[in-house]
C-alpha cells in the first residue's frame, strides 16, 4: 500500500506521529517518502539523531498547520496525509480557546484544502473519542475538523482524494 508513495505525516513529532513513523519504517515494502511536518525544530532534531539510517526516505519539514503556504510547499507531490497535528490538553483550551480554534479548526482547513489543490489522493483526520457529544472546547473543536473533513469529499471536485476520519 505504501511502497513508491510519499507520506506527510502532520504533527509528526507528537505521541501518535513518532509511533506511526516507527510503523512506517518497520515495513517490509517502505514508503518513497516519509515527510516529519510539524513545529517543534528540537523534537524534529531528536527523531532525525534517532532515525539516522534512514536518511534516504526521511524529510523533515518545519512548519505549522495555521500557515497554510508553508502547507503547499510541504505537500507538493504528497500521495498521502496522516493529520495529527492538534492541541491537545483539555485544561488549556478552556484558558487559551483561540488557540485551540486555531490549530484544531482553521488548521485543519488549511491542510485539508492545501491535500486538495496538491492532489493528494488519500487524507486521515486524527480524531479522538471526545468529539463525540463533546464537553469541552478541545472535543468541539475535534469535532468540528470532523465536519469539515468528512464535508470536504463533498468539495474536493475533480480530485480522487478520499477524506477520512480514525
């Protein structure tokens, strides 16, 4: 499934990005490309010291879900994107809330129309079990990139992009 396709794997240096990228790289039948999108430069530095063997398939490329710009250049020639770039601590939403709308909200906009213009043909949208019913703002704002995902095979056109949530 994976072999000969480029991957972007946004929030890539978060808890479910390292583990999807060790998953990744344990396959028989490797990606062409594996691409490490998110904005911490220290915990990007860390995996490229951890991963040193694998130079060849790996790129990591800083940048942020809210830039949408940075998003076009990142996903130039992408088969793939796994979206887990989020805030994610239920506590500082309900203190920093633009924030989280931000991110989880506009970002997740930003990816999604930026996979579409790129062509990318498969996208998933990390969720979690709080966009359901939600209480807080996190699962509100999980809950609305939901929406837009899924709403966006509806306006992907031409395209043979397939949105998904997990």
């Amino acid at each position: 499934m994976f072999k000969n396709k480029t991957i972007l794997l946004s929030g890539g240096t978060g808890s479910f990005g390292k583990h999807y990228l060790n998953y990744l790289l344990k396959l028989k039948e490797k990606p062409k490309k594996i691409i490490v999108f998110s904005r911490d430069e220290f915990k990007q530095s860390v995996l490229e010291n951890t991963y040193n063997n694998y130079k060849k398939i790996l790129r990591f490329f800083l940048g942020d879900v809210r830039d949408k710009d940075r998003l076009n250049s990142a996903l130039n020639g992408v088969d793939y994107v796994v979206h887990a770039a989020a805030l994610k601590q239920v506590p500082a939403a309900e203190y920093n809330p633009i924030e989280f709308i931000k991110t989880n909200i506009i970002g997740t906009q930003n990816i999604i129309e930026s996979s579409i213009s790129n062509k990318v043909s498969k996208f998933i949208l990390l969720s979690t079990d709080k966009a359901c019913s939600p209480l807080n703002l996190y699962g509100a704002t999980k809950l609305s990139a939901e929406k837009l995902c899924s709403s966006a095979n509806n306006i992907a056109g031409s395209g043979n992009i397939k949105l998904s949530i997990v």
